[in-house]
C-alpha cells in the first residue's frame, strides 16, 4: 500500500514524474496508470503504461506535464492496474501542483 497527501480543490496540476524503484512484475501484460481518486480521471497524471516501461530505476514523464489540468474536488493520488495483477515492483509518484484562488 501506499501513502498520498491530498491533492486540494482548484488545484493545477502541471507535472513532476513517476520513478519505479524496484521493477513492476506481472505475469501477464500488466498496466499502471495512475489519476486521482476524485476531483480529475482515474489516468490524469499517467496514462496507461505497460509494465516494461516501468523497469528498475525508470523515471517516466507523466501525462499531465503535456495535459496540465485543474482539479475539480480535492483527491488523492490513485494507482490503477489493468490487464492482470502486478506481483512486484515499487512505484513512487510525485505531483507538482498550484492552488488556484478559484
């Protein structure tokens, strides 16, 4: 499991990146992506990627550097696997972020 602060409402958020310090492993073809768990989609800050991209040491250039958007209710960071449980690997996230007045 994981620990995220709370991305505030209003907020833009406009990057930073994803560094998978150990290797993601599936047995199939696992992938992550990762949003928050309300106020933006559920891949706001990564897009689907596949698990090959998120080898030891990686450090992956998140979606919302390209995609800035602003947050519509505060929400914390959520990690969405699909196409098969991953069954190792460490993924750390962080996200650079304004608050906006409105």
């Amino acid at each position: 499991g994981g620990v995220s602060d709370t991305i505030p409402d209003n907020a833009v958020v406009s990057g930073d990146g994803v560094n998978s310090t150990k290797a993601v492993a599936a047995a199939g073809s696992a992938t992550v992506s990762i949003g928050t768990a309300a106020g933006s989609g559920a891949a706001s800050i990564l897009t689907a990627t596949a698990k090959a991209s998120l080898s030891a040491d990686a450090v992956i250039v998140p979606t919302c550097v390209a995609t800035a958007f602003k947050m519509t209710a505060a929400g914390k960071i959520n990690v969405t696997v699909a196409t098969g449980p991953l069954t190792a690997g460490v993924i750390e996230v962080w996200v650079l972020y304004t608050t906006a007045a409105t």
